[in-house]
C-alpha cells in the first residue's frame, strides 16, 4: 500500500515539475482553514509564489497531486493522540511525502497549523499545538523540505474545526494541517 | 474602530458558597462584631444609608457602593431607606439595634459641573467616627468616585485596599466577532479596546494600567501586541516565526517575558516593551510557557511539560535555579502570583475536572477554590484577597471570582457573549 502510494508521488511529481508555472488551487475542501460551524468566512487562500494566473483543476491539463483525491498529497491533516504530540506511524508516509514534494519544489511554501482539542488551558494548548506542528515539520525537513520553507505555527485550541464536547470532536481537533 | 455602547455584565452573587473554610481570618481592626455565616465568612454588618441628594438610576453613588461591599463578601449590608448624611449626631443605639456595627452616610453637591461626594464611616460599636472625607469629580467618573468610597470603607473595616476602584481586562465572543474588552471591576463601564474576527487570548496589564498586552490570530498565527489603553495605539512586540504568545509584564513595566516558538518549542524570552532587545531566558527539551514574574521581579514562575506532564517551576530572570513548584496531581497550569507575593494560583487538572486551586507558598498548603469542570485563567486582585478566573459549563462561558480563602464568590455574566480570558488590572491612584 504505502509501495503504491510513493509511487503515485513520485509520477505526481514528475508530473508537477513538467507544469510548474500553473499556479495550485489554494483551496482544496479537505484543507480550508475553517473555524466554528463554517460561519466564518473562508480566509482569502495565503499568497504563496508570488504568481498570478491560477488554474482550476478541472482544466489544467495535468491533474495537481496537491488537488488529486487520489494522490497522499491530497491529505494534509495529521491527527494526534490526547496530550501527545508525536507524528503515529499511519501518517508517516503522508508527511514523507508532503517532504518530498517541497524538496522537488523549492518555490513552494507550506505554514503546519497545530490545533488541539479544547480541554485544558489556551496557552498550555497552543504550546501542545505548536509541539505537533514542529513535530510535523521536524518530519518533512527529515524528507527533505527546507527551513525557509516551511513554518509551524499554532492555533491551540482556539480554532476549532470540529465543535462539540465529545471524543469525537477531540479527535479531529487534535490536528496538524500542512497548508500551501 | 468605534467604541461600543456602554454594556453591561451581570452580576450574580453567591456570597458565602466556599468550598473551603477560611484560610486567613479578617482582622477586625475596627473592634466591630463578627458575624459568622455561611461556611465560614466573618461579614462585618454594615448600614449604608442613602447619601443624600444621590439620584436614582444606574450611576447612584449608595447602590454602588452597598453592591462593592456585598459583593466582597466581607460586608452584610443592614438595609437602610433612611437618608443618612456625613454630618450630624450618630444615635448608635438605634443602628446598633438594626445590626449594623458600622454606618456609612454621605451626601452629593454639585457645583461647577462636577459633583462633590462627601461621606462618613462611623462605627455605631465604640460612638466613633472612622474616616470623614470627600471627592469632587467630573459626572462621567461618578461611578470611579463611588468605587473609592468603597475602597475606603473596605480598607477602614479590614485593614486590606480596596479592590473595587480597579479595571478587568477580558475576551468577549459573540458569534465570529472577538473583542478585548475593559470594565471597572464590577464589570460596568466596559468598552472595547480590540475587536477582530479571529479569536484574542492572554491579555495582561501593564504595571501601570495604560496598556494591555495581548496575543492576537489576526495574522493567522499568534502574535502578541502590546496596546496603549488611551490612544488604542498598538505595536507587535513578538511576530518571530512559529507562535507568539503567553506575555508577562516585568513589576516595572519595562519588559515583557513571552513564550516564543521560534528555535522549535515553546520557549520562554524576554523583550522590551517596544520590541527590542529580545533574549532568550532558558532552554529545555520541553515545552516551556505562560511565564509569569514574582512581584519583586526576582522570580519567574512558569508551566513546563520537562516531567512529562505540565507542571509549575520558578527560576531567576536569567534563567537559573530552575525548581519545581507543583507536585500534586499530573496536570498543573497557568500560573498566577498574588501581588503580595504569598499565594500561587493556578489550574489542576483532577479526575477530568479544571479547577482553580490556591498554594500558600510559605507553608506549601494546596486548596482547591473553584469547582467548575472547566476553570482556567486565574488572575489575582491587586489586594491579593480574589481571584477571578473563566468558567465553562454546559456551553456558558463565564467570569468568576472567589475569595483567596474560599468564603465568598460571585460570578459575571455577559448577555449574548461568552467571556473568558479575564485578567484583573493594577491599583490605580
């Protein structure tokens, strides 16, 4: 499985460096910085390279592994065990990835936004959050990425994608995301 | 940006519902009769009779002052519809049969367009006046003049400041709208010092009360401002790559500590408060925040995972002598020193619950002093006696304070807005 999926990287990125001048959709659903019960307007997408022409993927001529459902680069959240802050084994290969494609892409930028859930106190959890992102970050850099990069910042407990008071709520806020 | 409407929050108060009994006796300085009630409060009986030529309304200067005194949990307020004024004889014996050991009168004038409040503490006990005197303010501080009456009558009775002639600091939701705002400290006066669409946490005060640190998402990350109060002049004082935030003022106002994730973990720093001059404190492996300075400036406390789990250590403003201050219990966060330097408050975690607990840093006694499921941010009054803290339950989110011994409480409740994040301000003069 994890065999396939760098293969699927690798064509994705031999792909990419043949189009590099088309600018990547911003604002793939699965990584939209939402806040409370999407009320919150969605945030004007970060400039990133500096280009201007943007492409939609529908008609670009080759398919954007950031916007491919079926390419690990499409995923972009690591989810975290309660009070824990390291990268679990099942997200390994999604964060070597994102390494990889910023090592093949030195223009690219990404910011890894760490959240989490809303027990305990904000400034404790936005250090918990920030010890994800850097947890992430440390990964990709390992993959290849470069410092200048990539920044891990976090939002705590503050943002929350998920509302609600139940595990299931925790779960998906105990998160990093990596966004272009 | 426009200042908002006067609003209001909510008082309810829950006088006398301690969870523990009383850690620090009041000194009945004055020789008045202590009555005991409720679990343990010595509330010192007090007749406040109506001052005389105090318009009804929300600014009346009695009602504000019985409401301060009430509140604190010091006081039970013996009603009074007479008028009652700072001049004249005292028939002790009838206010003595009323309960009251003590009686506050007191009268208005106007004159130049600005009111003169003069009043007087007598108690009814020993036949003596306490304190005779007098404020002459412009009408738009009516209620600033009625506070520090009752900072008088507090300090006259107890022996301790007043806490009442001070500001709160606090974050307000409503909807998507976040705002920093500021009340006197019975939550009256409020007025909005930042407003923004992405959430405000961590505000503090600077030493002097002109300015409020804060750290702010607007830049889609943590970011922490220091803000001037008067001119609502703002400047960023960390924006360094990775988070920005926890900020503690230095005892004189000259540097802030902050937690910075620049190098990787959240570490603690110190900067000046225009920014320059940052330096990095200590190092460790672990997340180290919420840096908070003893009020000599000798100390810092702050919260570190190093153990494993967050607990609360000290160490000099070098970054030396690094020492575990909690031990108990696995989750130990957000510390607070009370201005006189005695007390550590901070919030621990037990069987799933946040409360606010209180640790008496000379005899090493813990008391638990709130018992919300969800309490964060204590914040102590300048007198050191209250702590205010956020409060959530069932989907409200309010401000709370109790007393540092657990005899009294109160809560503040903001109408259509969840609030949290509250941090009392200094004495001002």
């Amino acid at each position: 499985m994890n065999g396939v999926k760098t293969l699927v990287s690798i064509i994705a990125f031999t792909l990419l460096g043949a189009c590099s001048t088309v600018k990547l959709n911003e604002k793939a659903p699965p990584v939209e910085d939402r806040n409370s019960a999407s009320s919150v307007p969605a945030p004007a997408p970060a400039p990133s390279s500096g280009r201007t022409s943007e492409v939609s993927p529908s008609s670009a001529s080759a398919v954007d592994p950031l916007n491919d459902p079926s390419n690990i680069l499409y995923k972009r959240s690591v989810y975290f065990d309660y009070d824990q802050y390291t990268v679990k084994e099942e997200f390994s290969a999604l964060v070597e990835a994102h390494g990889k494609y910023l090592a093949a892409n030195p223009d690219r930028k990404v910011t890894i936004q760490g959240n989490t859930d809303e027990r305990g106190g904000s400034e404790y959890n936005l250090a918990l959050g920030q010890k994800r992102a850097e947890a992430v970050r440390r990964a990709m850099a390992l993959a290849g990425a470069r410092d200048s990069q990539m920044e891990a910042v976090s939002f705590g407990k503050e943002k929350p994608k998920a509302m609600g008071s139940d595990e299931a709520a925790w779960m998906e806020n105990r998160r990093a995301d990596i966004m272009y | 940006m426009m200042a908002s409407p006067k609003k209001r929050i909510f008082l309810k108060s829950l006088v006398t519902s301690g969870v523990v009994a009383g850690l620090h006796p009041i000194a009945a300085l004055a020789q008045l009769r202590v009555e005991i009630s409720g679990m343990g409060a010595n509330q010192i009986p007090i007749a406040i009779g109506q001052f005389w030529d105090d318009p009804a309304g929300d600014n009346q200067v009695t009602a504000i002052i019985a409401a301060d005194l009430q509140r604190s949990g010091l006081f039970r307020v013996v009603p009074s519809s007479d008028l009652v004024r700072e001049t004249g004889a005292v028939d002790d014996a009838v206010w003595r049969s009323k309960g009251a050991d003590a009686l506050l009168g007191g009268s208005l004038t106007q004159a130049d367009g600005r009111t003169e409040i003069r009043y007087r503490l007598h108690d009814t006990a020993k036949a003596v006046t306490l304190t005779s005197s007098g404020l002459k303010v412009n009408p738009q501080f009516i209620r600033l003049a009625a506070h520090r009456v009752a900072d008088d009558v507090y300090e006259k009775l107890t022996g301790i400041r007043g806490p009442f002639a001070t500001r709160i600091a606090y974050v307000a939701r409503s909807g998507n709208e976040y705002r920093l705002e500021i009340a006197d400290s019975d939550g009256e006066n409020a007025f909005t010092a930042f407003r923004d669409t992405e959430p405000v946490i961590s505000p503090a005060w600077s030493p002097d009360g002109s300015k409020v640190a804060y750290v702010s998402f607007n830049l889609k990350k943590p970011v922490v401002y220091v803000q001037e109060l008067a001119t609502r002049q703002r400047i960023a004082v960390a924006n360094f790559k990775g988070s920005n935030s926890a900020p503690a003022w230095s005892p004189d106002g000259r540097r802030l500590a902050i937690a910075l994730s620049r190098d990787g973990l959240t570490q603690i720093h110190t900067v000046n408060a225009d920014g320059t001059d940052l330096r990095r404190v200590a190092t460790s492996n672990a997340i180290d925040t919420e840096p908070c300075f003893s009020p000599a400036g000798d100390t810092i406390y702050f919260t570190s995972d190093r153990s494993g789990s967050p607990q609360i250590y000290r160490m000099t403003p070098s970054g030396g002598e690094v020492r575990r201050v909690t031990f108990n219990g696995s989750y130990n966060i957000s510390p607070a020193i009370s201005p006189d330097g005695k007390l550590l408050s901070y919030i621990s975690r037990r069987d799933g619950r946040f409360q606010v607990y209180v640790l008496d840093l000379a005899n090493g006694q813990e008391t638990r002093l709130s018992d919300g499921p969800r309490d964060e941010s204590p914040s102590f009054a300048p007198n050191s006696r209250y702590i205010m803290y956020a409060s959530e339950s069932a989907g409200r989110a309010h401000l709370a304070v109790v007393a540092v011994d657990g005899s009294s409480s109160y809560t503040l409740n903001a109408k259509a807005s969840k609030i949290r994040e509250p941090a009392w301000g200094p004495f001002t003069k």
